[in-house]
C-alpha cells in the first residue's frame, strides 16, 4: 500500500516535470569531456595495441574522475596509414580494436556509469582502401564523383603535371596521379587519404548515413576533425605562396590556404548535420565537437552553424610557460567576450589532445595543476585528453622510433617539429610492466620510462598529486556555482601598470563564492589584500592548492595578505562550498 503510495508521488512529479526535458537539453552545458586515444588508453588482449574491451573495463576510471563524457577518437576500420584517420569503412570498428559486439558493450558499459559516448567524425577524406574508392577509380556510377578528381596539366615537354600548385598537410603536392581513371586526385593529408567531394549531393547523403548508424548505436555525439578542410575552391585555382620566411617549397605552410581550408560551404554542411542529429533525438541535445586550427572569428562562428563545442585552443595555441597573468586575462575575456549571445553558447576550454604536445610539457609540470583549475573553475565545457589528468609528459623519441606519418614524412632533420608521437605514449596505470598498459612484450609506441614513478595507481594514495587535485575541482565544478555563477577575471597591480603578475578567477552564484589566484610570478614579492582588490568580505578557506603552496585544505585564508609562492595557484571557497 505504502509502496504504491510513493509510485504516485513520483509519477506526480514525473508528470509535472518538463524541467527534465529542459536539464536533457543542457545536459552539455557545464560537462567535462575527457578524451580516450584508443590505441594507447588499454590493451585488453596482449598484442601492444590499446582496444575497446580495454577502454570498457577501464570506464570505471573516467566516471571516478568525474567526466560526463568519453570522447573516442576514431576506432573505424582503417589501413591504419594515420593511424585511423584513413578510414576504409565508416560503419565498421578496425580489427586492431574490436568488433561491434565490443563496441555495444562499451555503449552498455557507458550507460551503467552514466557516461555519454562520442565518437569521431573524419569526414575530410576516406582511406584509398574504402571501397567506394575502388568504385570511383573505376567511374561507377555513384561513386564516380565521391572524391575530387581533376585532368593532368601538362609543360611544354609534354610532362605530365599536378592539376594546381596545392600542397597537402603532410607536404609535397595534395594531387596524386591514378593510372586507371587516368586524372588526379586531391589529398590534403596523405597519398592514401583521399578528399570525398562534398559537392557531390550522394556523398552528403552517404556521410549523413554514417551519422545515423553510430546515433541508432547510441553515439551522443560526434567530434568532426579537421572540419575547415572539408571544402575546397571549385575553380581550383593556384595557391599564394606565404612567404614566411625557411619554409621548403613543398611544406605545407609554404602556401597561404585561401582556396583550401575554411571555405563558406562548410558551415552549410554542419547546419545539415546539427539539423539531422536534433531531428534524431528532440529535447536531448546531441554534442558536437569542431576541430579547426582557424583564425579566432571563423571558430566562433562554429558555433552558429550548429556546433556546441568550437575547440577553444587558447592554452594550446596562444598561452605557454612564457605568458603573463595579462596574457592569460585578455585570452580568457577575448573568448568570453565573443561566445555569442543565447542560452545554448557556452565557452570550453581544452587542455591538450593527440595533436599537440601535452600541457605538463608545454607548461612545465609545476604549472600542470594551475592549468586545472582554469579548464575547470572557468565556465562551460572542459576538455581533457586522456593521461593529462596524471600529468604525463612527452617522450623523446628518435627518427627510427617514429611511427607517426607527420613526422616520417618531415624526415630525420624535422621529425620532431612534426611528430605526435610524444603526446600519444601509452597510458601510465601503474609501476607494473608497461605501466599497466599490455601484457605484451612490446607496445606499439614505448612507454615512457618515468612510469615507475608517474602512474594513477601512485598518484591516488599520495595527498597532493595532479590527480586528487583535478578530481577534486571537478567535483567543485557539478556545484551550481559554477554551472551557473557570474565570471570576473581580474590582474593584481601592485604599482599599477608595472608588474601585473597576479590573476583572479572569480566566481559568484547566490551566497556562492569561488576564487582562483595564480601567481605567474616567479621571483617577485607581491601580497594581495583579496578584500580590497576582489571586492570579498566574506570568508574563505583554501579549497584546493597547486604542489608547493604551503596551504592546507580548508584552511582560513587571511584576507587582507593572501600570499602564495613563486607559480602557484590556490581556489579558494566560502566555507559552505566545503565538504
Ligand atoms: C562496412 O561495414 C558494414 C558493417 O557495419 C558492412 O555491412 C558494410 O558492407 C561495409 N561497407 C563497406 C562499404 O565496406
Ligand atoms: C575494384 O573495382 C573493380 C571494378 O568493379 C573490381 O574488378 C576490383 O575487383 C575491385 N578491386 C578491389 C580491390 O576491390
Ligand atoms: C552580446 O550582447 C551584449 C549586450 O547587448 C553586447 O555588448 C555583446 O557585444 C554581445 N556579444 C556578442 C558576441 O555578440
Ligand atoms: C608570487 O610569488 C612570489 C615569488 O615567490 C612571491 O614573492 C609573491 O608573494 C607571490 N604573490 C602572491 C600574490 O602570492
Ligand atoms: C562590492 O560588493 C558589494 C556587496 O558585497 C556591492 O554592494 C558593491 O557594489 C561591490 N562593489 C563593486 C565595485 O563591485
Ligand atoms: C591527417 C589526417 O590524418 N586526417 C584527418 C583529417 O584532417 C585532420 C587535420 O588535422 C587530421 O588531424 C586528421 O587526422
Ligand atoms: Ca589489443
Ligand atoms: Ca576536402
């Protein structure tokens, strides 16, 4: 009786409960994505190789950090040329990595601990092993034009020539010569990644198919990579040189890419995609994550087209050991202040990824743990790549141990300027054989070997580690104060002008305060009076702190002469944040 009592009540509230649909619309709001490199996160059956029975058994430690979100890159079936971003069936898991069947029980798994899927989207080019490819080659009909094929030019000797001067991103020309179809196509990246041709009306309608088949496996969402290279100019006219200055001619950024990247046609696409992914689940926004190393105006307007997540790349592209508390203020404002207006916008912030070297590098380890608390105290979506949330830093690695096709193909003088093999070593579990990672005699990039002392297990018994740290700020991040509390940045001046070597993050939501101060200084003294300069009369205590601080959780913090080491951060809260 008792029991059926209560069923009504919920069933009441349930009736009564549009905010539900409203939270599912914004469920991505305030979410943290951490990004899984498959090939390098778990290897579940002892061929060196990362998989998805190892990502499933090892979900446990995504949802323990708090992430709302897993974002996968791409695990397709793929001549693995680049490492999956060659992909030669898109409905289809690559061998290496499992099957369908194992990729449902990753869904499964996900759905238990509440974590949403994403995967890759690589819709700039298919693998030449793609069967429509073959199809093409051979013109039948529809595949004939699926990819960009243009005649030969030829000189006044009758050698055969590139259609145009275009080069492709992992350099030398983007054309490649087919001597059955007898033409040429484009490939911005590699020979054996040839560009699908968007303006072809069969291929859009073949790629939104792909988006659906993941959606009815219940994919949440997507990552589309390299979105700005989706189109190109239909005139196909030559390129202007750069001229930036010891750039060889066949390098990449020998060219200015006027006709190649960040063409207008491209936002058309993503608005069909945005459209096809609300239509598929109404009241339940479906993520989508845009990738494009574009300038600042052309990401933002990502976010009108449909994107929720525009790669906000500032702490990647534009922030380094070097930058000053002004550099970091007028980055941080620069993106707030240009989120466009409307309820749906929110800003992220994105740590590091497979493509870039990773933050304890570019940062330096000291500064790893200030890092985490702007991705987190600051608002809207975090993103974070698998590892950064312990700390690992790049592995040197020599030409002969490069696997990466950007850096084999920049050769034995520049590989390292290249190679992304640094940032992709594998997951650092623990002080075990390849840390945990594969029970293999040889992994397929090596483990770094400060993986005795820099794995999670060490890192979870130990009271300051980079991992405690961000967990506990991503636990202060689910609070209401910064889901939905007001933002101030603000430098410390101590004479005003001079010296600006101090910055405040500053959060507020009803009797809600939280307070983010990174000292960028190295050498000099400088104390703050926090009341005075942030406008707090209320008490805080230390929330969390950066390696070296000298300040002890919950400790009162003195107001009046806050001061924290050379390159330390601390968050402080008002005492009812703390638990
Ligand atoms: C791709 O894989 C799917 C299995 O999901 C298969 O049914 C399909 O025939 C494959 N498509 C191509 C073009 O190889
Ligand atoms: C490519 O297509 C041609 C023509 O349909 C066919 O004869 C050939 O077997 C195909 N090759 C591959 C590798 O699929
Ligand atoms: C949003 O609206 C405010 C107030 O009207 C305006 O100052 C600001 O420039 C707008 N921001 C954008 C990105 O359009
Ligand atoms: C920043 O670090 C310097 C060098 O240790 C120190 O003298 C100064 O007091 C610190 N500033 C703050 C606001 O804590
Ligand atoms: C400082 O905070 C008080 C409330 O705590 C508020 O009334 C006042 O307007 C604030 N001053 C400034 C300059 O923001
Ligand atoms: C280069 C490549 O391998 N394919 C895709 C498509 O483009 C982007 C460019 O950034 C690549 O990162 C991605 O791997
Ligand atoms: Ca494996
Ligand atoms: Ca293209």
């Amino acid at each position: 009786m008792i029991r059926s009592y209560i069923l009504i009540a919920v069933l009441i509230i349930l009736a009564d409960s549009n905010p539900v649909q409203v939270a599912s619309k914004d469920w991505y709001k305030n979410s943290l994505v951490y990004q899984i490199y498959p090939r390098s996160f778990k290897d579940s059956n002892g061929d060196g190789i990362g998989d998805l029975n190892g990502i499933t058994k090892n979900l446990v430690h995504v949802a323990e950090i708090g992430a709302d979100v897993v974002w996968i890159s791409t695990i397709f079936s793929s001549p693995q040329k680049d490492f999956g971003y060659d992909i030669s069936n898109f409905t289809n898991i690559n061998e290496e990595y499992g099957t369908l069947e194992d990729f449902n029980k990753l869904i499964e798994k996900a759905r238990f601990l509440g974590i949403k899927v994403i995967l890759d989207f690589v819709p700039n080019h298919s693998s030449d092993q793609h069967k429509w490819f073959n199809q093409s080659i051979h013109r039948i009909k529809p595949y004939d034009e699926y990819y960009i094929w243009r005649d030969a030019k030829y000189d006044e000797h009758q050698n055969r020539l590139p259609p145009n001067n275009w080069l492709s991103n992992f350099g030398g020309s983007a054309w490649q010569w087919n001597d059955i179809r007898k033409q040429y196509y484009l490939h911005q990246f590699a020979a054996g990644q040839p560009d699908l041709n968007y303006r072809n009306d069969e291929l859009q309608e073949e790629m939104k198919n792909v988006l659906v088949f993941w959606m009815d496996r219940g994919v949440e969402g997507f990552r589309i990579d390299a979105i700005n290279h989706m189109y190109e100019d239909d005139q196909f006219r030559d390129e202007p040189l750069s001229n930036i200055p010891g750039v060889p001619s066949d390098d990449y950024d020998f060219l200015n890419h006027i006709y190649t990247k960040n063409l207008p046609e491209t936002y058309k696409v993503l608005e069909s995609w945005r459209k096809l992914m609300d239509d598929q689940s109404p009241g339940n926004t479906k993520m989508i994550l845009t990738e494009a190393y574009a300038d600042f105006d052309l990401i933002i307007k990502y976010y009108l087209s449909g994107s929720t997540v525009p790669f906000n790349f500032m702490f990647i592209s534009d922030l380094n050991n070097k930058s000053t508390a002004v550099d970091f203020k007028r980055s941080i404002d620069r993106w707030m202040n240009n989120v466009p207006n409307g309820t749906e916008y929110v800003a992220n912030w994105v740590l590091g990824n497979h493509d870039n070297h990773r933050v304890a590098s570019r940062f330096g380890e000291k500064r790893v743990d200030q890092l985490f608390m702007l991705v987190t105290i600051l608002p809207g979506v975090s993103v974070i790549y698998n590892g950064d949330e312990i700390g690992m830093v790049d592995r040197e690695f020599t030409y002969e141990e490069t696997k990466d096709p950007a850096g084999c193909n920049a050769g034995p003088e520049r590989y390292w300027l290249k190679s992304r093999d640094p940032e992709r070593t594998p997951f650092q579990w623990n002080d075990g054989p390849n840390a945990g990672f594969s029970t293999s005699s040889s992994t397929w990039l090596p483990v770094n070997e400060n993986y005795i002392h820099l794995n999670v297990e060490a890192q979870k018994y130990k009271a300051y580690s980079h991992y405690n740290i961000l967990t506990r700020l991503i636990e202060l991040k689910k609070k209401s104060v910064i889901e939905y509390g007001t933002l101030e940045t603000a430098l410390y001046c101590s004479k005003c002008s001079v010296t600006e070597n101090v910055l405040g993050v500053v959060r507020r939501h009803r009797s809600y305060i939280v307070v983010l101060i990174v000292n960028f200084s190295d050498t000099e003294m400088i104390v703050v009076d926090i009341g005075m300069w942030l406008n707090i009369s209320e008490p805080l205590r230390v929330y969390t702190s950066s390696k070296g601080s000298n300040l002890s959780p919950r400790q009162i913090v003195e107001l009046r002469s806050f001061s924290l080491s050379a390159s330390v951060s601390a968050v402080l809260t008002t005492p009812n944040l703390l638990n």
